[in-house]
C-alpha cells in the first residue's frame, strides 16, 4: 500500500527541512510506503533548492516545479494529477498541519472512508482570518445550500477513488476541500491539533481571500443572479403600481408637484441598483468567457523523480 503526502510550498522555505524530517519519522514508524510530492508553486523563497537536495538523496521525495504561481488549489491539483498512492494525505507546507496526526486520519480511513477530514478543532489562526473564514461560510451556505465546516480545510486522507473522481473535474475553480466535498462520497472527520504559523506569516491577503471566496460563490451558486432577477421584478412591479396610481391622480385632476430631490435620488438608487446588478452578471460572464478558454489549470517547469 502506498501514500501519496501532496505539499504545496509557496514561502515556506524554512519549513521544508523539519516537515520532511517529521513526515519521514512518522511515516517510518508507521511501516507504510510513501511518496512525498512537492510541489513548488514558483515560490519567491526558492523553496525548490532545498526540496531538489532532498530529493538528490531521496528518492521518495518528488520534486514538481510550476511555471508560476498558480496558487494554492492548483497546486494541488498538480501534485494530485502527479500522485500514484492509493491513499492520498493533503497538507499544507508551513507546519501547521502536523504531520504526526497522519496516521491517526489513515486508521480512520482504512475503517471503510474514503474521506477523513482533519478537524481542527482549535484553529491558530488570527482572530481576523477567523473571522473571514466565519464570514465566507456563512455567505456560502446561504447562497449555495451546502454545508460546510470552518474547521475543516485541506488537511484529510482522500482514497484513490476520490482523487480520481477529483480529478475528472476540469472546471477553472480548484478549491480543493469544496470540490471533493461537492463529489458526495462518504467521509468522517476526527479532531486534530492545529499549529499556529510560526515561521514565516500567510501568504494569504486579504484581497486574495477574497478573490478566492468570490470565485467559490460563483462557482457553486447561480443565487445572486437569481436575485438579480427578483430584485428587478420587485422594482418594476412596485413602479408599475405607483405608476397606475399617479395616472389615476392625474386624471382626476390633482396638480402633482414632483420635487427635485426625489428624482435625483430615485434616479441615483436605481442606476446604482442597475450597475451591480450588471456587475454580477458580468462576474458570472467572465467566469463563462474564462471556461470557454479551456486554459490549463497550471503549468509544469519540470519534475524531479516522477516517471511519467
Ligand atoms: N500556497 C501555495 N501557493 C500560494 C499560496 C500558498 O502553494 O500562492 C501554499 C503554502 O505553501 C502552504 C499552503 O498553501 O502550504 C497554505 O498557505 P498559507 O499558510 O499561506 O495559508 P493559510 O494557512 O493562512 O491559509
Ligand atoms: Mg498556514
């Protein structure tokens, strides 16, 4: 039986040494084969150097290099599409994820899962990074009707099924936990100790987060352009009656003396209203214009012990 431990890196230079020392203690313990795949998402920190001399001397180190930065997901995506396990471990590079909790989660899944998520029960994030987590859920239930689990991130062991399932997916939005969530296989959770980021900070901002969570909402909803819709039925509905009222007034003879203020201010609402509402739909045809592209997910510069 093989393990496939997929590690993106992106400024985690520091860390690569003691998680490679760590995932190897744990995993010679354990008796199990392993494959680690590293991918380096062109990281500004070189992580590569010291992932290629590890690799020298190990060959169940595996080296992928992206072109450029693609960004976390897809990273994954390329370490995933690279692994040949039949159990696959997802963890993130800068130590938070302990590498000591992966045999538990694979105790877990040889009990009959296909998923085992890591839940982290006390997450050492900041108390802003929380809060945008909390914040992103919440917005993504409403709009989408999934549930999903701000304590559950990428970190979990996935069977071979899954990762294959995962992969015939070839839509441009990669968020991994969602997509493989979406697949509807079976899984459980077990908690697990969550580290605070001690070397090195995210390399998440906030306009990134951001980015990523617009893409998720787009991606597994179609919400806000159905309000879109009911927003713009509501509005022509209460002016038509508003409308057949002042017709009536006027009929009847009373003198309307339709102030200024009123007018520009219906006037700016209302192409306020209209503007967003263009902006969502054009969010939604960039998306579309995006797909049709069919462009690759990511890009590999070149790979060190893979065959292909
Ligand atoms: N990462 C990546 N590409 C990026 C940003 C991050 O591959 O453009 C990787 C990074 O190496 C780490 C994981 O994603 O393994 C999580 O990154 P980070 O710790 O910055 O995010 P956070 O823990 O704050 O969500
Ligand atoms: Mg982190």
């Amino acid at each position: 039986m093989l393990i496939s431990v997929i590690i993106p890196f992106y400024n985690t230079r520091e860390c690569v040494r003691p998680l490679y020392d760590r995932l190897l203690t744990t995993l010679n313990r354990s008796g199990w084969q392993f494959e680690l795949i590293c991918v380096d998402d062109k990281s500004p920190q070189k992580d590569w150097e010291v992932i290629e001399d590890l690799a020298q001397a190990d060959k169940r180190v595996k080296l992928v290099r992206l072109v450029r930065n693609f960004g976390q997901q897809a990273a994954i995506s390329a370490g995933l599409a690279k692994s040949c396990g039949d159990w696959v471990v997802v963890m993130d590079a800068d130590l938070q994820d302990k590498p000591e909790e992966i045999p538990n989660l694979l105790h877990k899944a040889m009990e009959g899962y296909n998923i085992v998520f890591a839940l982290r029960g006390r997450r050492k994030d900041t108390w802003l990074k929380k809060l945008y987590s909390w914040m992103f859920h919440r917005m993504f239930k409403l709009l989408s009707g999934m549930e999903t689990d701000t304590r559950i991130g990428n970190f979990g062991v996935y069977s071979r099924k899954v990762i294959n399932a995962f992969l015939t997916l070839k839509e441009g939005f990669r968020g991994f936990n969602m997509l493989v969530s979406w697949l509807g296989f079976d899984y459980t959770c077990i908690d697990v100790d969550h580290q605070e980021r001690i070397i090195g900070k995210s390399s998440y901002t906030f306009k990134k987060g951001l980015l990523l969570a617009m893409d998720a909402f787009v991606a597994f909803s179609d919400t806000p352009l159905k309000l879109t819709a009911l927003s713009g039925f509501i509005l022509a509905f209460i002016s038509m009656l508003v409308g057949i009222i002042f017709l009536i007034r006027f009929f009847l003879g009373y003198t309307l003396l339709l102030g200024w203020t009123s007018l520009i201010l219906s006037i700016w609402f209302l192409s306020g209203v209209i503007i967003m509402i263009m902006g969502i739909i054009g969010l939604y045809l960039g998306k579309i214009f995006a797909e049709t592209k069919n462009r690759p997910h990511y890009l590999i510069d070149y790979t060190i012990n893979i065959d292909e």
